[in-house]
C-alpha cells in the first residue's frame, strides 16, 4: 500500500537551494510470519514496515560526480515536518528553460555505501 503526500510550495528543505516543489511517498509493507508454538504452526501477517521516498524538486544543476560517499540531513518544514538522514538516489534534470534548470532529488532514508556516486549538493 502507497500513498504519495504532496507537501506544497512552502515547503523548506535543508541542504537543498531552490525548492519549487516537494511530494513524500510511503510505503507501508506486509510481512507473513510464521511461528511454532506448543500447540503447533501459527501462520500470522505482520504490517507495519514503513518506508518514506522524498521527491523535491529545485531550480539548479545537480549533478553526479564520482567520489566520497554523499549523503543529506533533510529537516523538511512547513505543513509536514520531519527530519532524516537519506541518501540521494536519483536527480533528473529538466530541459533548460532559457537560463533556469530544474532538477528532481529521489532521496531515500539511509547511509550511504563506500565509493558510492556523490551527488553535489
């Protein structure tokens, strides 16, 4: 089950410049458990396991670069407000529009890997 909650222009992201929009998608996972107990096999459906993707969009040119490990401390304010640590796990950038660019950040919560791709934020 997902439901993607958009979270308005007045939105603030720490770490991230140029915030024009931003929208959180989350997951909630079902897991079967099975557990033996003296009166034999219980079969039992756990929900519950949650996971949050934030899309934010921004005017500017982010970009890949290979190096150290990045990640970002994310305090988003406004009408939903929570904090993570995630991981940038995509950037899509739109086609220029004059001089202005914009750029989509998929950021994950987590930690990054050894000699993963940085994201320059």
């Amino acid at each position: 089950m997902a439901t993607t909650i958009k979270l308005g222009k007045n939105t603030t992201v720490s770490n991230v410049t140029g915030v024009v929009d931003a929208s959180m998608k989350v997951e909630v996972e079902k897991v079967d458990a099975t557990t033996r107990g003296a009166s034999g096999v219980y079969k039992r459906t756990v929900a519950g396991l949650m996971s949050r993707t934030l899309e934010v969009t921004a005017i500017g040119d982010y970009t890949h670069t290979y190096g150290e490990s990045k990640y970002v401390v994310v305090a988003v304010s406004g009408s939903s407000a929570f904090s993570m640590t995630g991981v940038v796990t995509n950037v899509k950038r739109s086609e220029p529009i004059g001089d202005k660019i914009s750029s989509t950040l998929t950021i994950k919560p987590g930690e990054p890997l050894d000699n993963a791709d940085q994201i320059d934020i």
